[in-house]
C-alpha cells in the first residue's frame, strides 16, 4: 500500500489502527494480574511495588535531538519507531514516554504521541485526560495553594509574609489571562490580598517531584520539602510545617502509577509524569522508567528539547536522582530542522539547500560534542521528511561518515517499525560496550562553578554571568545550606545559548543567570535565564476551534 | 457481631468490606461487555449508549429530606441503605447518586458516600478522583474561559464587553481567596485586565448541563446555548459564536459516560453528576437516572439538601427535561434534626427531648404537603441515630400515625439493607399504585408566577418580591424569548424562608429575589435569593491537616 504521506492525518492513522486489550500486552510483559488496574479497554495504571525486581535491569536507551525549530525534528515519533524496531529485530523492549499537557492541545495542532505510523494508542485518550495524573497534579497544588491562603486569613500563626509566597497556582490551560492576578480581594471574608499568578500544570514543582520520586514515601518526604514563601523574618516555610503533606500524598497516590499503553505495533509503551524541560528536568518519572527496566531487556525514553536541555537534565538530575544512567542516545535531526539551523526561512524549507543544510550541521555538532563529553557515543537518526531531496540525504550521510559519526536514515513515520530497523542495529551496538558515562559536574561544587560547567561543556559558552539578584539568592540558598543540589538551568529550547534567535552553534557567548529558585522537593535550583514562560497563552485561531465529536463518540480535529 | 457505633468510622467499615469484581455487578445487571470501561478493579464507565432500552422503564423512588440542620440526617446513607433492603426482598435495584465534589472533602470531615453499612465503595476513591468527571468539567469550564479572555486579547471580534463577562472560572477547591481576583494583569502582552472570580466546580453551569443531557449530541448543543455574557451593545454572547461548543463536548466525553460501582452489600450503584442544588438543580445526570431504569426494576435516587430544594427542582427541571417521574418519594427525619427544627441547641441533642421534638415535626409536615402537592404520596424515613430514646422515636412514630403518614424506622446505618426492610416494603406498597404526579407550574407561566408558585406552594411563604435590578433583567430576559423556562431558585438550604436561621415552618414571609440569571445551556433561570455562596473557605482545621497515607497506599484520616 502506498501511503500518501501528505494529506494522512496523524487521528485518522490512529483510528484505524487495530488495538490489543491491555491485558494482553501486560500478560506478554508478565505484569501480574494484580498490578494492572485497567482504565477502559486500552489503558490501564501499573502498580509498581508489584513487578519483581531484575537483577539485569534493562538498559536505558535515550532518545534526544538537535535544538528544536518551527520545523519539528520528531523526537516522539522517532522513539515510538526505535522501540517498534527493536521489537520488530526481537528485543524485548519497552518504550518510556512523557505524558502530554492537555493545555497546549487545545492551542496548537501537534501532539505528543508520536505521528504517522509511530505513534502510541489510543491517541486521543493519552492527549486529553490520560488517566487523572495531571488533573491530580493540578489538584494537589491548588489544594496546597488554598491551604495556604487559609491559614493566613485564618491567623497566620506561621506569620507567612503574603509578599514572600512563591507557591503558585496552577492549571492545565494555555491562560495568559491567569499570569498575573490579584487575589483575596473583596472584604474581611474573603482571604488577604496580594499578587499571584497560575503556571500551567506542567510546570509545578508537584509535576517534578512525581516523576523524580522513588515511591510513595519518597514522593511524601519530597512534598514535606517543598519551601513555598518565607516568613516576615525572612526563614522559608515548608509543607511539613503547614502539615498537608499526608493530604498531598493522599491526592497523588493513584498518579504515581505508571500508565500502560501500546504502540500501533503493539509495543508496550510506559507514558508517565510530563515535566516541563525548560522550568524542570523535562523527563518521565524515574518510576515509570525503572519499572521498564524491570519488564524488558532495553528500555527507549525521550527527554524534552535538544540534548543542551533535556538530555543534560537526564544526565544530572534524573540519573543522579534515579540511579540509573543512559547506556545509549540518539540523536533525532531532520533536514529541514538542520536548514533552519543553517539560515533558511521556514517558508522556504521545500526548496533543495544543501548549502543551508551542511551550514547548520553545526548545531547538530555541537550535541555530539556534549553527548561525548558525558561518556557516550551518539547515534544520529536522520528522520525523513517527504520534501526531503536525495542530494541533501546524501550530504548528510556522507557528513556524518566522514566524521565516524554513526547514522541512520529513519523512515518511521511512514513504515513504523520496518523504517527504524538501520538505527536500532546501531544502537544496539553501542549496548553491547561498556559504559562510560561519567556527569561533568559534582554536586559538591558550588552553584557557580555547576553553573559555568553546564555553560562552557553543554552549551559551548564563554562564561555565565550572575545578576546581583541571582548572586543574593545564592548567598542565601548556600546559607540554609540548600547547595550541594544538581542545576536545573531554564532557557530557551530554541538556542544553545539564551537568545532564542541564536541559532547553529554560537560560541563566545555569554549567559545570564537572573535569578535562582530552589526546588527542595524536586531536589534542584533552577536557574532562570532571558524570559521564562510558565503559563503559555493560546494563538489567534485555537486548535479548539477545529476540535470535534463525531456521532459514535470518537475525536475530531483532534491533531 | 454488636456494632460500636460510637467508634466506627465509615472508612474503617469501607476499608473492611469485601467488593466483588466490578464485571461482576455490571454482568449481574445484564450490562453487554463492551458497554463497560473497567477503572481499576472496582470502578467503570458505562456507554448508555450500548443497553438495551426497555419497554417497561424502572420505577424512581425519589429519596429527600426534611430542611437539613448541623444534625445530619443521613440522606445517602438511607438512599444506599434502602437500595441494599430492596435487594435483599428480592427487587432488582439500582442505586443512582450525586459523585462528590473534592475540594469540600479537604476541609470538613464528611462524605457524600452513604455512611456505616449502607456505604457505597470504593469510598475513598469516589470522594477522591472518582473517574475524572469533575476533572474533566473543571478543563472544559476553564477551557471556555481561556478562549473568551483569548478571544478579546485577539482582536474581540465580537465585541465582547470584559466588564459584562458572566463566564466564571472554576476549581474544585474550596478556595475563598479566589472569590473576587483581577486577572490580566502585567501589561499588553499578558490579556485585557478585568474583574473575575472563581467558582467551586460542581457550580458550574457545565456540571448541570452534563447532567440534564440526554446524550452527546444533546450535551453540545446545551454547551452552544451557554450565554457567556454581552457585548458592548449588550447583545448576549454564546458559546456558538465563539465556535468552541465542539472542543468542549470533546472534553466532556468521556465524563459523560455514568458510573458503575457498588455499595457495601454489592447492590449496583451509578453514582454520576453533582450539580450544587442552590445554584443548581441538586439531581444526579439524566443520563444514569435513565440508564438504571433500563436496567433495574426499582432506581432509588436522591435530590440535594431538604424537599423545598432538591425536590422541587427533581420535579420541576430533572423530571421535565428528560421525561421521567418519580414514582415514590421518601422524606428522610431524624430525631435529632427535628429536635434542632424545634429549637434545641446542637450541642445539647443527646438529652431526650420529645417537646422539642414534637415542636419540630412541623418542618416534616411542610415538606409532605409538598410533596402531596406534587401529587404523591411520601413516605417517611426514620433514620435512627444512637442517642435517639424510646420516647422520642415512639412520638416520631405516633405523630406520624395519627396523621396517617407512612413511616419507617431504618437502622441502615448499623445494618445495612437489613436494617431498611420495613421501609423497602412501604415503598414499594406505593410502587403499586398508579402515579398522580404533576408538575405545581407550567413553563409558560411568566417568570413572576413560576417564582410565586414555588414560593407559595413549596415553600409556604406569603409572596415573593423581585429587587428592581432582578426586574430589569426579567424584562431582558423576556425580551430575548429566554422566559419560557423552569426556575432554578437559589435558596438557602437551611429555612423554608430566604433565612437561615428561620428553622421549623415559617409563615407569613416573604422572599426576596434579587438577581436573575439565565442559564440557556442548563434550561433554567436561576433566581437568587440571600446570599448565595458559590466558592466555600476552607475552616480553621482542615481535614487535609488529618489526611495521610499508609505504607499499603490506602488512605487514612478520610473521614
């Protein structure tokens, strides 16, 4: 059959696919009865305290891409079609995905279940309301947020400065409206007063600890953690001095679950926690991807944006936190991205440039230098595009050989599994050596100095240059002693430095550091560079617009 | 076994009970299988759209209450309790429920699950998450609400005027510091600022359309009559021309579905919708009413707060718009609250007290000669508490008798559907006569007499006075045509009259509305009278403060 590639829709691929009763895929993994809870016919939650533990834990393949553009690289696609191939040669493997946000869905068409032919089921299911685990995120921090606000109308006996709250609400909408409001107006009765603003659900520090916590005690003592102002004297508050983080666990008990799926080609696939990868780490929960590595012999996952941001964070915070370390990556590029990264328009991405293409090779460079520098050898998976011309598929391969650079055309997309065989014969030879991973910093340095590490080895900078704000913060965060905890830098996806427009690989640059928050729960300081945005807005014509429900109950306009 | 009812608590009961499978229930009551969505092991969704209609629909028993007080009367508990009786005569039976709302659930100890052994299970998880409806509700409530501050940040092509926004946004939280909020701030990139506030979700315009749909296609268009507020020309704005009603419908799918579980003695129990029943209607979804008269011979069913509220709106709004009627009603008493109706303070309940007691029964009286307005004849539940004496039930009992009113003392609380025979059986004596029911207005009445009707012959009251604000808008309401529907009164649930504090059966009063709100996609006119909250605080001690969970992930501190 031939497929034409321009006009299938990702819905329509994924309706027609044929899918396996859940417990059919779980009974395959061995997943014993009682630790599937199923969620309608094709979804069901894991319970992990209930899957045995292996002694040859599976390994962790990571799948990460060349600094993102309007073209789209298909991270999500490629690790979809990884995992099908890997299946497809005989592997027993399991592929370990973030969740969507349902916000953006509502905003702007594309979703985060793969396309084409390699996609995760049922599509519009996982892109809507999952099974409640941002929705119970969304609802354990608003829940502390009303606390909260409670206890200071109620007398503040913890003599909270309503100034000093940095706990923000959240919700799972593109809202700009909610970025900066003024609450508690309207009376005695009606709370205190003072500024505040929603981030979107993804970007709560709830979100992180989820996916970062071990199990569900973890999970307890990380919420117990969580600083959400400081007091008039200027000392932090904690969830375990405000004592809900009993109340918190209890809202989170069922979402610290992992989520069971199943690709178009029946591959298991784990989909589990979704943290922003600028504001957060940006990776699924190491539970989810430790209790693949206990179901099958290799593991594939994704982290969110080019290897400058998710990849690093995997790197140094989910590994670190999770004890568990990537034994192969990928690298995801397309032509057309590495066009864009070499200068062309975006409208302009139909017409042959080899010129603009091997121009921006460099930013593809640039993330196999850093995915060396942490001890591995990368593969490049070169994913095909329709507009893509023989000459500049060519131009690629070759540059990549004559660096010994290993790469595979990947065709997923288009032929599932079948297309992604090449790159999975790679990356199985990169399982079979020995790892030498090793992260570029130590916890133990001082923010400054992880800081300036992550700037000079990750994003290929000069030095990184600390606003007197940001300089304050560290002097206080070194005084209660918050230190010694790995970095979770925020900056745009879009550059490797923190000028969005900077693309390819710049050098010589300087980033600025404006300002250090810590995240005890989550067990990070982020570092905000350039403009941050935690709550998005939606576009002039919403996707919503275009959304639908045909008379047999299935999606419309859904992507 | 004796039962320490002083001791017990509903979670340790719930937590001992044994469930069956829930595909257990659903083959019982004859459910084909791929009408059912199993969540978790004890918990589905049912397509209605997959059961077979009958030709002789089930009988409704509708369950409601004398005015309630801080005493408690135990309406779901009987409402459970008498479903497990019916079973145990041999009817065939459905219980169908309001869900409950969460965020009440983190503040005052107290369920909406039944209590003791007429329970529904499993308990923590229906007061919890249930199955996402009212998470789904509060996104597609919010959705609406992006789009519209979108909408005018984008250019307001339809000339929407932010200063007569109706559109609220909503959380199922009880979070009084966002009753009265200014959103849009921060500047041009960050929307249009204006005044706002947010509502709990069960307040929620879109909770009582899902549940007065009779299906998909019914729910969007109810959701393309939404009435979001005006423009500047003060013509009203609908959801329709903001061209969303599709996307929303999408998000309410699933939620839409009702939901099958089962109460402690494995009687099948849809539990599906909650709509506030002072801004709202108070009733269950449509949807699970009907779909249990498919299903089962008996559907016993409840109505919000005392028989002035949930009642009037049953027979006034649930029954007309989806073509049902109740075939019997109980009218649930406790001694207790009777004593509180007569004047006893709470904190003195447990002395025996028959004057009182006697003094209050004429709170009962008014709620039967209403329902006997109705056309039918009630039958009183005696929900027997501990502390009741001999004496007082005894006068409870003769008063009743002497009136020639069928009453029941039910210890289901204690005994389960044992303890609700006697009461199962006059119920269904009355199951056995033809129905009389007719509605106390017609829709055509103006908006003046359908108020006056209620207030004469529901609540007892002299006359009813409209504030010249809600004359205006009755007028305007009139003008656009909208006045041809139900009334939804607002009204405090703790008097007959507007207020509270006004216990027993008032005369001679007047009751004052002084707001008149359309609600195009729900079908009725909400009038308000006193002071209506629709986002609850949270008390000086939360319950969340109690909350935890244990090393088995089950909770503890939940009632």
């Amino acid at each position: 059959m031939k497929v034409n590639v321009e006009t299938l829709s990702d819905l329509s691929i994924a309706k027609n696919a044929k899918m396996q009763p859940i417990r059919k895929i779980s009974d395959e993994l061995g997943i014993p009865e009682d630790a599937v809870e199923q969620y309608g016919h094709y979804k069901a939650k894991i319970d992990p305290t209930k899957i045995a533990v292996k002694t040859n834990l599976g390994k962790v393949v990571l799948v990460t891409a060349i600094s993102p553009t309007a073209a789209g690289e298909g991270k999500s696609t490629v690790t979809v079609g990884l995992a099908d191939a890997m299946k497809k040669i005989g592997q027993s493997v399991v592929v370990a995905l973030r969740e969507p946000s349902l916000g953006p869905v509502m905003g702007v068409k594309g979703g985060a279940t793969g396309g084409g032919f390699a996609q995760v089921l049922p599509m519009e299911e996982i892109n809507l309301h999952f099974n409640g685990d941002l929705h119970a995120i969304t609802t354990a921090n608003n829940a502390l947020a009303a606390i909260i606000d409670n206890h200071i109308h109620q007398g503040n006996e913890l003599q909270i400065d309503p100034r000093r709250i940095i706990w923000k609400r959240v919700l799972d909408m593109n809202d700009r409206a909610l970025r900066h409001i003024t609450i508690g107006l309207g009376g005695p009765t009606q709370g205190i007063p003072r500024e505040d603003g929603f981030d979107i659900t993804v970007a709560s520090e709830i979100m992180a600890i989820l996916c970062l916590a071990k199990d569900l005690s973890d999970l307890k003592e990380r919420l117990a953690q969580i600083v959400i102002g400081y007091t008039y004297a200027k000392e932090p508050v904690t969830v375990r001095a405000l004592g809900v983080e009993g109340a918190l666990t209890l809202l989170l008990k069922e979402a610290l679950k992992p989520n069971l799926v199943q690709t178009i080609e029946g591959t298991p696939a784990l989909i589990h926690g979704g943290p922003f990868a600028n504001i957060a780490h940006g990776c699924n929960s190491i539970i989810a991807t430790k209790t693949a590595m206990n179901l099958a012999d290799v593991v594939v996952t994704e982290a969110g944006f080019g290897a400058d941001l998710g990849a690093e964070k995997f790197m140094h915070i989910k590994s670190r936190q999770g004890d568990l370390s990537p034994d192969a990556v990928v690298i995801v590029a397309t032509i057309r991205a590495l066009k864009m990264q070499g200068g062309k328009q975006k409208d302009l991405l139909k017409e042959e440039d080899v010129t603009a293409l091997l121009k921006g090779t460099n930013n593809l460079e640039k993330h196999i230098d850093t995915i060396r520098a942490f001890g591995i050898e990368p593969v490049v998976a070169l994913n095909k595009f329709f507009t893509d011309t023989t000459a500049e598929l060519n131009a690629l391969l070759s540059w990549c050989e004559e660096r010994s650079i290993a790469i595979a055309l990947t065709e997923v997309w288009e032929k599932g599994g079948a297309g992604g065989v090449e790159l999975a014969k790679l990356v199985l030879n990169e399982l079979e050596k020995p790892s030498n991973f090793a992260p570029l910093y130590s916890v133990s340095d001082t923010i400054e100095q992880k800081v300036r590490t992550i700037v000079q080895q990750v994003y290929g900078g000069k030095d990184v240059v600390f606003t007197d704000a940001a300089k304050k913060q560290i002097d206080q965060i070194t005084a209660y002693g918050w230190d010694a905890l790995p970095i979770c830098m925020a900056k745009t996806q879009y550059s490797l430095s923190d000028q969005p427009k900077l693309l390819g690989r710049p050098t010589d640059f300087t980033i600025t550091v404006r300002e250090v928050i810590p995240k005890l729960g989550a067990g990070f300081l982020v570092c905000l560079t350039g403009d941050i945005m935690t709550m998005p807005g939606l576009p002039k014509k919403p996707a919503a617009l275009n959304m639908d429900v045909s008379e047999d109950g299935s999606a419309i306009g859904l992507f």
